[in-house]
C-alpha cells in the first residue's frame, strides 16, 4: 500500500476557478444545443447555423416523418374496434379413387419421372413392367413445400423388370416414380395406379 502526498492548498482550484470552469461548460453545452441540437433533431433554428450546416432540413424532415406517423396510429383501427370472428375449418373434401394407365418409352441412357398428387395417409396401389429391357428405379415422394436435402423413399432398385404393390403417402404432397434406362435398347415402361388422388404426370 503506498501513501500519496495530498496536494498543498495552493495547487487546487479555487471556488472561482471552478464556476468559471462549470459557467464554460454550460455554455458550450448551450451553443451545442441552440445550433447542433434543436436543428438537426426538431428544425428549431434561432441562430441561423443550422440552416448553413444542413441540420435545420434534417430535423425538418423527421419532424414531419413523426407527425405522419403519429397520424397513421391514429387512423388504424384498434384492436378493441375490431369485431372478432372465428376462423371456420374448411370443410374435407374426400377424393374419389381412380385408375390410370401411363406408358413411356425411353431410349439408352434415358430417364423418366411420373408423379401423382395425394394426401397424407392414402392408399395408392400400382403396378408396372418393362418391355425390352430392364431399368433402374426410384419411388419417393416430395412434400408440398420442399426442403432443401429432403427424400423420402418408398423403395428403389436396379436391373428391374417390372414391380407391384402399393405405398401409404407419408405427407401431402406428390408421390410417384423415376425411371433410368441403363440399357442398350429402348424400353416401353407401363405403370397402372389406382386410388384416392387428384392427378397424374409425367414431371420428367
């Protein structure tokens, strides 16, 4: 712990010195405030200096962005104004069930993709066989709004000559099937579906 001289009474400020030094401040404080402050903030310009600086149009403007403001809260209706009325379900609609029958052709090399729309938790039976040859497939299912690395599977293989079955839809969305002749010849795919959705597809 180290002790410190006090400072001999010549060397402070003397109650004159310290209300001139706060007399200083105030009006530094002041000038600010006349020619800084209420122009650039509240267009009140007594000394003209806010004009020559560009603050005067400045405080002008927010002045005027508050009053519209101000004018809008008035103008919009509160929240007690407002008569509350209940939002109805909208009524479900059941699908009826259909049957369809797609036929693609693909060359060498080709792909091809058919989707049909339905809702969650549907039934959609399906079969489809190739004449020709032999694919690679992939059944999968997209949701109505995608993400970003999404899939969702229903199964997939190689060298397939054909498949039945059926898939229970996992979300509201589309449903279907992508094909890829790996093949040196054309092939003829033939895809039969059947049940409660809205629409059928060639996508690619």
């Amino acid at each position: 712990m180290f002790n410190s001289q006090l400072p001999e009474l010549s060397e402070l400020p003397t109650s004159r010195q310290l209300i001139r030094s706060t007399l200083i401040a105030l009006g530094g404080a002041g000038a600010l405030l006349v020619t800084v402050v209420l122009p650039s903030e509240y267009g009140i310009d007594p000394t003209g200096a806010g004009r020559i600086l560009g603050l005067t149009e400045m405080g002008e403007i927010k002045m005027q962005l508050a009053d519209e403001a101000a004018a809008d809260l008035e103008s919009e209706p509160q929240l007690n104004d407002i008569p509350l009325v209940e939002a109805a379900s909208p009524p479900a609609v059941a699908v009826a069930d259909r049957t369809d029958r797609k036929e693609i052709t693909l060359e060498p090399g080709e792909g091809a993709e058919i989707k049909l729309r339905a809702d969650k938790g549907v039934r959609i039976t399906y079969s489809w066989s190739v004449s020709g040859g032999a694919v690679n497939y992939d059944t999968h299912g997209d949701p109505l709004v995608k993400r970003r690395g999404f899939y969702h599977g229903y199964g997939k293989g190689k060298g397939s000559v054909g498949q039945k079955g059926s898939i229970i839809t996992a979300f509201d969305g589309t449903h279907g099937w992508f094909w890829r002749n790996r093949s040196k010849q054309r092939v003829i795919i033939t895809l039969q579906t059947s049940g409660p959705y809205t629409d059928i597809q060639r996508v690619v």
